[in-house]
C-alpha cells in the first residue's frame, strides 16, 4: 500500500476500515460502491479493510468474495463483537500512515472524505471527524435520533469540557502513529470507544479537525439507542474519573510535524475543499 511515485518520493496512504456485524445483505453493494469511489477521486493509496467482527450471517463469505474481485478490499475477521474492538485490531496493525473508517451504510457523503483526511495527511491535524452538527452540514434524520445526538453531546460539554461536537458520527480518521499511542489507554470496545479517542486527545493537546458532512439517516440501523445511551453514561463516568485522577494524561503521544520533503504533499484543493473547525488544548 505505500507507493513511491516516478521520483521515488513515498506517497501517504490511508487504511478504510468498515465494521460490521450480520451486514451480509448491503455489504457487496457499499463496498463495491466505496470502492468504485477511491478508485476515481482518490488522489492517494488506500486500502478498504472490512473488519467482521463476529457476525452470524453469510457478511463473512460475502467479505471474503468481495476481496477476491476488487483489489484494495482486505477483510479480517474477529470472533467477538463491538466496533470499538474491531476498529481498534486494524488500526493498531495498519501500515498506512493515516487510519480511517465508516460506517457501512455509506450514510455520510463520500465527497466528504478527502476533506476528511486532507489536513492529516498534510501533518496539519492529528485527528478528523465528520460533524453532523456543523453549521453547514445537511441531515436527513428522524426527531428522535436528532434529540438523542444532540443531548449527547451536551452532556458531553458539560460533564467532559468536550469542544469537538459531534461525537458519534461514523466518519472518523487519526494518524496512525497518533492512534498507536493512545490505542492501550483506550478501554471501550463498543461505541463509546469514539467518544473516549476523542476526550483523550483533547486531553492532550491534540488538534482535531472538523469537517460538515451531508448525512442521511439510516432506517436499517441496529443501534439499541437505550442500551447505548445507558453504556455511554457510564463511559462519560468513567472518564470523568481518570480525568480527575490525571489517568487521561499520556506522555508519549507523538507531535504534530508538516510532511517531510520526501514524501508527496497534498494537492493544494484538497485542503482547502471545506471550512473546517479545529480545536487543542
């Protein structure tokens, strides 16, 4: 996955990971769809990993075809389940210089991902997240769903000092090097494990880049709200008390650095596509 170019200067890349669980009916169409995608407008080298993570299905068979007929898909299979768990086995494994990933019902707009990872891969920004509450993304999604987001999210401010403001957006990516650092102090193997990421890099003086995203709500979705709103309070407990406790603090996260000269830039278009929101400590 990491390519020279004709001057033998190394090109960033970036490694997709795409969770899932009993997805086996939408997950040919998503990848090839993703794939299809990168292959056109993707200016860097990537991989698409899918990370099965216990699923009962045919999302296996179907994971392991798709690697068979489209080149950049890989596939790792994991017997228990959570997304945090999943991300966290790829991530901590990846080569590339940046990791991302996304949810599989391809909810947010593609063309947002080059935003995405854009300032990442410049060296401008340690992490990116897709923000459904940024002022110039367009939602599609039901009262209830809009409510829960947007009182998590509140509660995270208040309890947590959070400044990112969307903290569970499927859309997110790190580099590499950033998320090896922090991946051991990282507990949640669920869907807190974004929220955690993020409260620990604001916790250090990581800059976090926002970009707006159009988002359509996903009718299909599996997410048991109140058993995760539930998980979340408790996560939010818990790292109020490390927070306290100075647990979060990690000494050994890696500096923000611009790209080196032997390795190629970023086109100049790609890093000005959005007005991002970015904050550190």
């Amino acid at each position: 996955m990491n390519e020279t170019n004709a001057g033998g200067v190394r090109r960033r890349s970036v490694e997709i990971v795409v969770p899932v669980y009993n997805e086996a009916h939408v997950l040919a169409d998503s990848i090839g769809r993703l794939h299809s995608y990168l292959e056109e407008s993707f200016p860097f080298p990537f991989r698409i990993t899918i990370a099965d993570n216990a699923s009962t299905d045919a999302t296996w068979t179907v994971a392991t075809g798709l690697t068979l007929r489209l080149p950049h898909v890989h596939a790792r299979r994991l017997e228990q389940k959570g997304r945090g768990r999943a991300l966290k086995h790829v991530w901590s494994r990846s080569t590339a210089d940046v990791v991302a990933y996304m949810d599989v019902d391809l909810s947010t707009g593609l063309e947002g991902f080059l935003p995405l990872v854009a300032p990442l891969l410049s060296g401008h920004s340690d992490l990116a997240i897709g923000s459904r509450l940024h002022r110039q993304s367009a939602v599609v999604r039901g009262p209830k769903r809009e409510f829960i987001s947007r009182s998590y999210n509140l509660l995270l401010k208040a309890g947590l000092g959070a400044r990112f403001s969307d903290a569970q957006c499927g859309f997110k990516a790190v580099r590499t090097e950033v998320f090896h650092a922090l991946a051991p102090h990282i507990e949640d193997t669920a869907w807190f494990f974004d929220t955690e990421l993020l409260v620990l890099s604001q916790r250090n003086g990581l800059r976090v880049h926002e970009v707006p995203v159009d988002w359509v709500d996903d009718p299909d979705s599996r997410v048991d709200t109140v058993r995760t709103a539930v998980d979340d309070l408790k996560g939010m407990g818990r790292m109020f008390r490390a927070t306290v406790t100075g647990r979060t603090r990690i000494h050994a996260v890696p500096r923000r650095t611009t790209v080196p000269q032997n390795v190629t830039a970023l086109p100049t278009a790609a890093a000005t596509a959005v007005e991002p929101m970015e904050y550190a400590s």
